[in-house]
C-alpha cells in the first residue's frame, strides 16, 4: 500500500488491524501523494493507493493506472505554531511575530496545494513568499516548526493531534480551499487485485471508521 504521509498514524494501525484479522503482511509506504503517483507511473509494486487529493488519482488515471476508486476520508486545515498569534484570521499570518511559515510543497503534496489556496483566497499568497519554506510533505512542514526553524505550519488537523508542544488554530474558512478528500485506489495491471480489494472493502468498513476517526479523520462512508 502506497499511502499519503498524513495518514501514517492511522493507517499503521488499521493496517495492523487487518493483518491480525487475515493473517497476511501489508506493506506500507509512505510519502507525497503526487511523488507516490509518480513512482506508481514508473512501475512501482503499489496494490492500493491512498492519495491526500484527488490531482494524484486524475494523474494515474489519465494514465490507466485505476483500477477502482472510492473516496474514503475527509480532513481540514488548520495552523500549528510555536508563538501567539494575534488574531485568529490568515491575516495573522502577517505579523512580524511570524518569521517562517511552513508548507508543504504545493506541487507535489495536496497539503500544500490546499494551504496555496487558503492563502491565496485570503490575498495573501503573494505578499507572503518572503516568509514561506517549503517541505516535502506536510509531516516535515510540522517538524519545521517542532524544531523552532519557522514559526508556524500550515497542516492537516489530524497532523496537529500528534504536534509536539504546539499551539493548533484553526485561521482557515472552510470555504477558502477545495473540500479535503482522501480518495483510494486499487491500482491496474497489479497482480494481487483480489487481495487489494478485499483490503480496500476493510478500509471502508466500520472497524477501520473508527480507528480513523479516533485519528481526526472523518470516513465519507
């Protein structure tokens, strides 16, 4: 299983799950949604593909990598500090309290693309490029500010549950970016297919429901 790293946490233990009930190895990788596309399009041994996005899933298919598709979580926005913010608005994003603000790059990690859009719904995308650094993902965007090398981090709330001595604000209207989906995929051409879609009906099943939103997430069935 190819997975976005947002969803390492929940994942690592639905996976487990699964394993004790069918006594089989899951093999997980984790990284950007789009890199992960990009190595599925160059041959690599993926079975089932949960991107952050839905630009990843449009890549592969275009490309006739889909086998099946369903969407299967939901998530939001929201900004991990290590300083106060001043007003509870993206607009404090333009304090000179802040000094670097983490994201996930935007063409590679829907995190990103999704903060992209956020910023620039509030008019402040371009204004704000002295400030931004960008990760490789939005893990790493939060370990930026974990470590105190920027002062806030553009994330997923379900990233903000296991923040290390942070402050999580929710600045973002809901409607200023694209709704958050986490669309799965069994992939084409694979050869363990029967196996990918008996995984795949667990992930939408009600055990894995509440181990993912015991992580934040909410299933979309």
């Amino acid at each position: 299983m190819f997975a976005a790293t947002s969803l390492m946490d929940a994942f690592d233990e639905a996976v487990a799950a699964y394993e004790r009930e069918h006594e089989v190895d899951v093999q997980t990788s984790y990284a950007a949604s789009q890199a992960l596309a990009q190595q599925i399009a160059s041959g690599a041994p993926a079975s089932v593909f949960v991107s952050a996005g839905a630009p990843p899933v449009a890549f592969l298919r275009e490309r006739g990598f889909v086998e099946s598709e369903a969407e299967l979580l939901t998530n939001k926005l929201v900004v991990v500090t290590n300083r106060t913010l001043e007003e509870g608005s993206p607009a404090a994003l333009t304090s000179s309290n802040i000094e670097r603000i983490a994201i996930a790059a935007p063409d590679i990690a829907p995190a990103g693309a999704y903060g992209r859009e956020a910023l620039r719904s509030a008019g402040l995308w371009e204004s704000l490029q002295g400030k931004i650094v960008t990760a490789p993902d939005v893990r790493a965007a939060m370990a930026f500010v974990e470590a105190g090398n920027a002062s806030v981090g553009i994330v997923y709330a379900t990233d903000a549950v296991i923040a290390k001595g942070l402050e999580t604000v929710d600045i973002f209207p809901h409607d200023s970016y694209g709704p958050i989906v986490y669309p799965v995929v069994t992939v084409a051409l694979d050869e363990r297919n029967e196996a990918a879609a008996d995984f795949v009906r667990f992930l939408t099943g009600a055990a894995a429901g509440e181990i993912f939103r015991a992580h934040g997430f909410e299933p979309i069935r």
